[in-house]
C-alpha cells in the first residue's frame, strides 16, 4: 500500500445524492463499501464529514443569521452527518467511532489525538466531526488539521469530478486535468481545491492532497495502492 494512514474528506452535499440535501441511504451503503475495502487492507482510515447537505454557516450570514452562530449550527450539521456515516459503517460490519470537536455525550466521544489513533490502529474508522470547534473555519481546515495531527500520509478528497482541472470541466470541454500539482502552482493559477487555511496547513506539514471522483466505486482502493486516480497535491 501506498498509503498506510489516511484522513477522508467527504462534503456534506455527497451523501445528499443528485440534490445535494439531506442524507440519501444508498450513498452512505456505497460509500461505506468502498471505505470497508481499504480498511479491510489494512489502511488506517479518519474520516471528516461536511455538513452543507442540512446547513452551512456562511449561507446562514445572508439570511440574517449571525456567522459565529451560523457556523454553530454548520458543526452540528457535520455531527449529524458523522453519526448516519458511523452507522452504516457499523452495518457494513467495520467498527466505527464519532469523535467530537467539543464534548458531546452520549452522541460522541470527546476528540483526543491520541484516542482516536489507537482506535484506528485497532482496525476502526475513526470519524471526526464538529469542525475544528471554532467558528471562521471550515470542514475543510478541519480536515487539514486532523490530518497533520494524526500523522496522516495523505488527506484525500472524494468529490464528483476526478481531479484538478484548469477550468471547470462541465462547463470547458477544452478543460486540461493536472495528474499532479504543487502547492504554490495551485495557489498561483487560484486553482480553488481547498480554502486557505486548509492548504497552509497541508503544505506546512507536508501532507499530500489527493482530489478524486468518490462516486466511482473502487476508486478510494486504487489510491491507497498508488495507482494514478486523480491529483496530487503536494509539494
């Protein structure tokens, strides 16, 4: 295997199916097959979940919500999600565990680094949600985060298309697919993969961005063997 230990980021919106809202059980069942799969080899697996299927906190600004409230209810979201994922985990017969940002009992487990590798190192997937804690950040900086802390070998990013393009791809059929990036070529093309805070943070600690296409089944097992599905980010 390529990569031993792995921090997953899906968005909120994916386990919303076509709609991007609410939570579509077929998604979870695909999804958790493919996480089973590279668990089932033997890779050590994080998972952070967004939430923008049932709220996002920037969204909320424009409707009169105050952010810092806004982005509350964004982490609750993400718990949300993270507990219909832990479930059909556990359906799909892998041990999973919710960890939490801030104390949540008896939804979740307080997060502690430490806790949640031996967790992983046990065999389980160790699901953290809530965000960083603080509002003014994102699932994806939080993701970034847990990556570094945990000693990720790579934060992979599952989404519907399959990698970096130059352009929007639905939209330029003459859009070119990047197979591999650097850090500071993707923020001088304001190549949008990430928001600041989270690529400051993977470039900082040397933790490789992979982009991919989710949806295909069997494309999360090809990547931890180190087949070219696509882009890496690094540096």
């Amino acid at each position: 295997m390529k990569y031993k230990r792995v921090l997953l980021k899906l968005s909120g919106e994916s386990l919303g199916g076509i709609d991007g809202k609410g939570i579509e059980v077929s998604m979870l069942a695909r999804y958790s097959s493919d996480i089973k799969q590279i668990v089932s080899a033997g890779v050590e697996v994080a998972i952070v979940v967004g939430g923008g299927n049932i709220f996002r906190g920037l969204s909320g600004v424009g409707m009169g919500f105050d952010r810092v409230k806004g982005d509350q209810m964004g982490m609750l979201a993400t718990v949300i999600n993270s507990l219909a994922l832990s479930m059909a985990l556990k359906s799909a017969g892998i041990d999973a565990e919710l960890f939490t940002s801030t104390a949540m009992e008896p939804y979740a487990r307080y997060y502690v680094r430490d806790k949640a590798v031996e967790f992983m190192q046990k065999g389980g997937v160790a699901i953290i949600a809530g965000g960083t804690g603080n509002p003014f950040f994102t699932t994806d900086s939080a993701s970034a985060l847990r990556a570094a802390e945990i000693g990720a070998e790579a934060l992979l990013k599952g989404t519907r298309v399959d990698g970096v393009y130059n352009a929007d791809p639905e939209k330029d059929p003459k859009a070119v697919k990047y197979s591999s990036l650097t850090f500071d070529k993707a923020l001088a093309d304001n190549l949008k993969i990430m928001d600041l805070t989270a690529f400051a943070l993977c470039k900082e600690n040397n933790v490789p961005i992979v982009v991919f296409d989710m949806n295909t089944p069997g494309n999360l097992l090809k990547i931890v063997k180190g087949e070219p599905i696509g882009t890496v980010v690094s540096k």
